[in-house]
C-alpha cells in the first residue's frame, strides 16, 4: 500500500481528533514561531502539539492513536480571529441607515426600528452574523444586544465561542430595573453553556443611555456575580461633548468614579479618549476594542492605539455591528487598523503586521479574559482557521505577517474547527444549512421592519 492510500484511509477511519501536516503554522502573535513546515495536532478538542514538521515515526504514533490525517500542502493554519465587539443581530439593519453621524444614526434610525425587533428576529439576525463571522474565520464573539436568550441559541447552534452581554439602559427607574433582572437571569442560565462555549457579562450600553445611578447598580450587580463589564466609551465627538458638559469630567473618569474598572472590563471604540483616560485605562488594567470601519465610517475618528499600547493597554479588534461597518470581516479590519494608525502618526512604523495579528488573536482573548484560546500552543483549545492557497490577490506571500494583514480578506478562510469540531470544510457549514437560514431570517425581517424606509439621503447643502 502506497502513502497517499494509507492517507486516505486514516482521512476515513474515525479517530479522537486530528494531526494537520507540512502547513505555514502560526502558532501565536505577535513574537510566536511561525513553522514551515509544522504540524498541529489535536485530541479531544485541545491542541497536543504545535511546531516543527514531525518526523515520520512521531507522526504514525500520532496516527495509531486515531488521529486523522489533515494533509494541509503549505497552508496557512492559525489561531482562531477573535472579534471583541459587535452586535450580531444588527445584520437585519444592514445598509438600512447610512452616512449619518453616530448619535442621529442610533436615535432617529436605528432605535425606532430596533424597538420593532422580536426574540425570533434577533435569533436569525444573529445565526446569519454568525455565519459570516464563520466564513471570515472568526470563531469568537464579544456581543452585547437585547433578546440574548436568542442571540446564546443562534450562537450555541453556529458552533462558535462567544462571550455574551444583555445590552442594558436605565433611563427610568421601572426599565432600570427590569433591565438588570433580564441580564442577571440570562446570567445565571447561560454562562458557562453550550459545553463552555458560551461565557455572559454584564453590558450597560454607554453613559448617555445609563445614567450614574444605574450604572453603580450595574457594576455592584457585575461584582456580586463575578462578571465582567463590556461598554461603548467614548466613541463619538458630539457624545463626549455632552457627557462633558453635564457631568463636568470625560466618560473614562465617571465610570472610574463609579467603581466600572474594578471590574474585568472591555471598553468597545475609546475613539475620543484623552491622555488622562488613557493613564486612567492603563492603571485599572482596561482591554480596548479597537473598531476602525466603523468608528470612521460614522465619522467619529481614529482611536489613538499606538498611545495606548505604549501606555500597556491591551487593545484588540472589533467589527461593530453590521449596521454600521457593514460587514464582520476581522482581515479587514487588520489591513485597515494597521494604515490608518500609520497615516494619523505619519509614521509606518507603528503597529507592525505581527502586532496587529495579536490584535485579532491573542489579545483579543486578553481582553476577554480567556487565556486558552488566541494561540496555537499545548493545552489550548483547538480554535483553528485554515486558508486557501494563496490565490492573485496573495501571490507570492514572501512574508506571513504581511499575507495576513494587507493581503488577505475573509473570503480567503477555507477551513474552520471550534475546540476541534470542524464547523467549515472547504468553505461550507457542516451543520448549517445557509439557504434555510438566510430564507429564514428574510421571513422574518418582513415581519418586523418598518412599514416604508423613510431614510432621505443626505445631501450636502448648497449655499
């Protein structure tokens, strides 16, 4: 019998997990080894090696202990992309409200058509966010939306990680209260669900939609539980113009006077942050989401990410919701948070390619507080992207660093395992159908959006 037939029939045989073979590993970002060629092999969901090609004898004791064998013929293999901050949901608003600024874009479009959102809406909202996320390589969310009871099924049945958040406001104190009730129930139901997969927060909306008191009810609400915190801060101009001006001190500093950074915590855009935030940030050990499309495509700026990586806040990469990026690529948002910190500096030295992979990887399970994903090493779970080879667009990828950042984009992502379930194989879902599901959420979009888009381009005015 010759090799490839012995190839095949291990590929067929059953086994406990797999032994990847003579691909591009790239074990973790931004100072990890990157082997070519190496080899990752996974029992029971973990990672058991990681590294250097193995010799033929350590491969077929591998192979006897019931690995299949996943040839990969120098492809990229690498950790998991971990998007630290969207809104899963919101793919049922995508390209409903356009070129508006952030606080006229939530109140007069965004809001009225959320209040019409049921259960049932955010479920395939979410499922169809979560299969685009899939394709793009993502494996990990950071979500923060309403109905999450719905959100947790879509997610626990897409076969992704995620950490999940019941976006709360507390304008009044009747809605305060029912609001703190729904996060802390879907707390205690889903954290810790779906094998583990699935972990809860607490999610206070910002400070213009939670007032200080309720805030402090939130924080002491977190503590109590042994949450963590995920929240908008200071993201747009005009936001922390007001929040200014009524409160006489910056967002950063009044949920630092409320007790918010005691608590693990996940600031999502930080756009308009000052130095003293920053120092503030930095002291309280506070993980940034770092979101560039969206944060320019609402025209609030460019986050000073170079300043707060130098201050050792650990910033990661977000992608927003659909609404306002419009997608939920994370190889998009690398190439785009790697350029646009370099033009606002005016110097191409900062944030590097390898760096900016951890944003996507290793940091991004920094920020949310969850060390055995984001790198390829023993002990980890097996959160694993495979991508294509190389195709124009890539070709010829003398550097691994430079392919994943300034060259690729979602559509390159072939293969894609959650704690070594494979969930895409050679580009289709293995336990979704995708036509049923997006037939299905457009049924229910029908159902729930409003009645005309009464959305009027904006024009610029002539004088």
């Amino acid at each position: 019998m010759d090799a490839a037939q012995k190839t095949e029939n291990r590929s067929k045989a059953g086994g406990t997990g797999y032994l990847f073979t003579d691909g591009i590993v790239v074990t973790s970002a931004p100072d990890g080894p990157v082997w070519a060629p190496g080899d990752v092999a996974v029992r029971n969901g973990r990672i058991i090696y990681a590294g250097a090609a193995l010799t033929p004898a350590r491969r077929e004791k591998y192979f006897r202990e019931g690995l299949q064998h996943w040839p990969l013929g120098g492809r990229v293999i690498m950790p998991g992309l971990i998007n630290t901050h969207t809104h899963a949901a919101m793919s049922l608003l995508r390209g409903y409200a356009e070129d508006r600024p952030l606080l006229e874009w939530l109140e007069r479009l965004v809001f009225p058509f959320e209040s019409r959102l049921s259960g049932e809406a955010v479920y395939w909202g979410t499922l169809v966010s979560c299969m685009e996320m899939i394709r793009g390589g993502i494996t990990t969310l950071n979500d923060m939306y309403f109905f999450m009871e719905d959100a947790a099924k879509a997610v626990a049945d897409s076969g992704m990680r995620a950490v999940l958040g019941w976006g709360l406001s507390g304008i009044d104190a009747q809605s305060a209260e029912r609001a703190l009730a729904q996060a802390e129930e879907f707390y205690q139901k889903w954290n810790g669900a779906a094998g583990g997969r699935i972990r809860v927060c607490m999610a206070p909306h910002a400070t213009y939609t939670c007032p200080p008191a309720f805030l402090a009810q939130v924080v002491e609400r977190a503590a109590a539980l042994g949450a963590g915190l995920h929240i908008h801060v200071a993201e747009s101009p005009e936001e922390c113009r007001r929040h200014q001006e009524q409160f006489g001190e910056t967002e950063v500093a009044t949920l630092e006077r409320l007790g918010a950074w005691e608590l693990p915590a996940v600031a999502a855009h930080c756009v308009q942050v000052t130095s003293g935030d920053i120092r503030i940030l930095a002291r309280h050990g506070v993980a940034v989401s770092h979101n560039p499309t969206s944060n320019l495509k609402l025209g609030n700026g460019i986050a000073p990410v170079q300043e707060m990586l130098d201050a050792g806040i650990t910033v990661a990469l977000g992608t927003d919701g659909p609404a306002s990026n419009n997608n939920q690529d994370l190889f998009q948002e690398m190439r785009l948070a790697a350029i646009a910190q370099k033009g606002r500096t005016h110097d191409p030295t900062v944030l590097p390619a390898p760096q900016v992979v951890a944003m996507a990887t290793q940091w991004g399970a920094k920020a949310l507080r969850w060390p055995e994903i984001g790198a390829l090493k023993v002990g980890n779970w097996a959160d694993l992207v495979i991508l294509r080879k190389p195709m124009s667009h890539r070709w010829p990828a003398w550097d691994v660093w430079s392919d994943l950042v300034y060259a690729c984009h979602g559509g390159d992502v072939q293969d894609v395992l959650v704690a070594g379930q494979v969930i895409l194989k050679n580009g289709q879902f293995t336990a979704l159908d995708e036509g049923w599901v997006l037939a299905a959420a457009q049924m229910v979009l029908e159902a729930v959006k409003p009645p005309q888009r009464n959305v009027a381009w904006p024009l610029p005015k002539r004088e």
